[in-house]
C-alpha cells in the first residue's frame, strides 16, 4: 500500500550533477549535512520514484506523510548543528522487521493492520543516526522462499527484467535499492536471503558474521542461522550501517584502493558444480580482473562429501527450529496471532511445505537425536573446513558465483533450467547456503550484466568474526569491476 498524500514537493538541488535517486548512502548524507539538497526534497524525490515504480511491487506500506515529516524534522536538526551520520536519509526495512506505528505485516494477510509499539533493534540504531523508515519492504510470506513471490502483496519483480524473479525473501530490499528508489535497505538472511537477491537484482548484500547485528524484533526462521544485514549500491555503504548498528569503533575503511598481497581462494569442484555456462564465465573473467589488480587467486578443494554436508546441516536446522523461533516472537513482540494462525494463513504450497518439516508429526520433521548430531557433529565439521581456509590457508577470503544463474522467469520460478538440468528455485541458494549453516560474513558484489541485461553477482564470505576486514576487501574488490548501468 502506497499513501500518496502530500508529495508535492519538489527537488530543489541535485547535488552537484548527480541525480537525487543516484546517490548513495554516505552521499545523500553528506550533500544534506553540507546543505545541498535538503532531506525534504531528497524524500520527495525518493516518493516520487516509489511511485514511478509501484509495479515492481518492491514495498509493502509507505507512509509518505509520515515519510516527509521525519525528513522536515532531519532538516531543522541539521539547521540546529547536527552531524548524525544517517541524517536524512531513507532507509527501506523489510516487513519482518517490527517498527514502531508503521504496520508490520511478516508477508501475512493476517497481520495487514497490526502496528507494534516498539522498533526492531536495528530499526532504533538507524534512526538513531538520523535515519529515516522509508517504509517497509515486500518478502515472502514468513521469508520463507527464494524467488520474491507473495500471494497478498505480490510477485516482486526484478528492475532489470520486470518479467524476471527478483529473489528472495528481502525481495523488495534488493528492488528497490535497484530501482534507485532507496539507497539502502534491511533485510535478513538465514540460508541466502540477503545475497540472493541482490546478486540476482544486481546490488550488493551483506550478511554479517551469524550474532554480529542484534535481532531483536526481526521476525525469525532459525535462532541458529538468521541474521539481519544490509543491501545497498556500494560496499562502503554497507559499511556505514554495519558501523552504525553494531556501534564498532574505529574507520570505515582501511582507505586502500589496490588489492597487492590480498588472497583469494575458490573451490570449483564445490561452488561450479551446477552453474550456467555464463554465469561461469564472467566469475571465471572476475578472478582473471582480480589477478589482474594484484591479487593471489587460488584453487582449493573443501571435499567431496562438503557440498553434502553444507546442505544437510542447513536445512535441517532451518526447518526444525522454525516452530519454536516464530512462536516466540509473536509472543515476545506482542502480535495479536499464534503460531497456528499463521501457518493456517499460508498460502496453500507453504503450508504444504510447514506441514511436512515444520510441525512436529511431518513426515519430514527430524528427531531431537537427529538435530543434536546436526548441531554437535555436521556444523563443527563445518566450520571447521572452512576456517581451514582462512587460518591455515592464509587465505583472506573465498570467492564463488553468488547464485548459479541469473534472474528465473517469474512464470517458471519453482522450476527452470541451469546448464540443461532442471532445478527447483532452491538452487538459487546452493551457493549461500555453507556461509550460514557456518555463520560466517559474506558479502555479493556485481559484476556485470549477462547477454539477457540480467545481472550477475560474486560472493566473497570471510572469516568468522572478521566482517570489518571483509568489508574493506570487498570495497577494494569491487572497485576492480564496472559499475552497473542504472536499470530501464
């Protein structure tokens, strides 16, 4: 739903040449504190392109009343001297995040009314910096899904292809930070749902270490897995907010701009087992520009059985500890549903899905001795080769395709073809997936548009715990590759 009350007001400075709606986290906050565009007009123009593209069906609910008075009163703090980092700037949040006074729907058509009375941790961090809800983004039902497809708030389309999935679940994250109509956005990610969109809409997406980012307040699948993070068009920007919720002193950046002595690994036998052709090539042309630019890049090889385990591990715990997890957040967060109204407001395959692995008695639903082996055997065994990589490896970060193919049509988005074999949209996060049962950083960077203009994205996960020097890598890695054409 889009109010759009109240949006006369127009652009008064485009900050220097740039376009409002081109302009970047640290940008937009920087031409408001040195008074070239005011926060109003920069909201107005924010509006107006929500509007423009209000078929891409990238948010839930704006508030644009609510939206232009926040940004009115980050104009007379500015006036008053204030220098808060976010002052002024819209941030889009994804609908699983509570905010306080602006309805809070999970994806549910059960909850389109309810308004909680308190913000998501991360939510009171953003706006404690001066930053502005924007409104609230579109996801899959409960974000349980992978393609962007919402039975009462629609099919988020991919601005690069509107008849292309955008991904999921913080689908209307990735689009509207593509679309140019927020700079950045919040998402959440538990088996991909933050790097998989923005590789398939063409942004980048951090997923921080598992733990890193407070979550309360974020609707849950797994306590074991989920993590809120952060998509947005640059990694310094994704910096930024990492800075600001997790209040980490010290610089954004190194400030380097060159990649000598960084190390980079790949495992092709793991992350290309099933890959479009393409897509191959251009990660295949990316280690080649990181070569170029001075950076080791090596073949590794993480075991035969790794991809097995990765897989297992992940989906076990996603599934079995959802029931548990999302009823204690509607009890914590005061939703006026239980568990058992929101998986009979399922959209019909969903609740097929909940029915066999997410309730106890599903034919899918693993034993306690099961989930225990999973969590004491299979993820220590885990995390144990992958910090192989970094500790012993001397390796600074591993590098694969984002997501095996670029964007599915929406009208084959359950089932279509990667390299001549049919796959379920579950693929789409084979790639994502050992980063989280593992619960380390990963972060997805562009790097180019295929043949169909369709965006293609890279991975690079690092050590857990060392999301700073991640981020600084992947702001100097992406800086190796051309900038992506704003989408039509």
């Amino acid at each position: 739903m889009v109010n759009d009350e109240n949006a006369a007001v127009g652009v008064v400075s485009t900050a220097g040449t740039r376009e409002p709606a081109e302009l970047g986290v640290a940008a937009a906050a920087a031409a408001i504190r040195d008074g070239d565009i005011t926060a109003e007009s920069y909201s107005a123009e924010l509006l107006r392109r929500a509007r423009e593209h209000a078929d891409l069906n990238s948010f839930i609910t704006i508030d644009e009343s609510a939206v232009l008075a926040a940004a009115r009163e980050a104009d007379k703090a500015r006036a008053a001297g204030s220098t808060a980092p976010l002052l002024g700037v819209p941030i889009g949040v994804k609908d699983s995040y509570v905010t306080r006074g602006l309805r809070t729907t999970l994806g549910m058509e059960i909850l389109e009314s309810h308004e909680p009375v308190d913000d998501a941790d991360v939510v009171a961090a953003i706006k404690g910096a001066g930053g502005v809800v924007f409104g609230k983004n579109n996801l899959v039902e409960m974000s349980f899904g992978l393609t962007g497809d919402n039975r009462r708030y629609g099919q988020v389309k991919n601005p690069y292809g509107r008849g292309h999935v955008s991904g999921g679940s913080s689908s209307g994250s990735a689009a509207s930070v593509a679309a140019r109509i927020v700079p950045a956005a919040l998402g959440g990610d538990t088996v991909g749902s933050i790097r998989v969109p923005a590789s398939l809409c063409g942004v980048v997406g951090f997923k921080p270490t598992t733990g890193r980012w407070p979550g309360g307040g974020i609707a849950p699948i797994s306590h074991t897995l989920d993590t809120a993070g952060v998509l947005a068009r640059t990694v310094e920007d994704c910096a930024l907010i990492d800075q600001i919720v997790t209040k980490e002193a010290g610089a954004v950046s190194s400030r380097r701009s060159d990649l000598k002595g960084a190390k980079f690994a790949y495992a092709p036998r793991q992350y290309l087992e099933l890959v479009d052709p393409e897509t191959e090539a251009h990660f295949k042309d990316a280690l080649q520009r990181l070569r170029d630019a001075g950076a080791d890049v090596v073949e590794i090889d993480l075991g035969e059985d790794f991809s097995l385990i990765a897989d297992r591990l992940t989906w076990n715990i996603f599934f079995r500890e959802t029931r548990e997890a999302v009823s204690a957040f509607l009890r914590q967060n005061n939703f006026p549903v239980s568990f058992d109204h929101i998986y009979y407001g399922l959209k019909s395959e969903l609740r097929e899905v909940w029915g066999d692995l997410v309730l106890p008695g599903g034919r899918g639903f693993i034993s306690p001795e099961t989930y225990d082996a999973t969590l004491s055997v299979d993820r220590p065994e885990l995390q144990r080769r992958l910090g192989e990589v970094f500790v012993h490896g001397g390796f600074d970060a591993l590098l694969f395709p984002t997501t095996p193919c670029t964007a599915p049509l929406i009208e084959h988005r359950s089932r279509f073809t990667i390299a001549g074999e049919e796959v379920s949209d579950l693929l789409l996060a084979k790639n994502t997936v050992p980063a989280s049962g593992a619960g380390l950083p990963g972060v997805s960077i562009p790097i180019g548009l295929a043949a169909n203009g369709l965006p293609v994205g890279i991975e690079i996960d690092g050590a857990h715990g060392r999301d700073r020097e991640l981020l600084d890598l992947a702001r100097r890695a992406q800086a190796v590759f051309d900038t992506l054409p704003a989408p039509a």
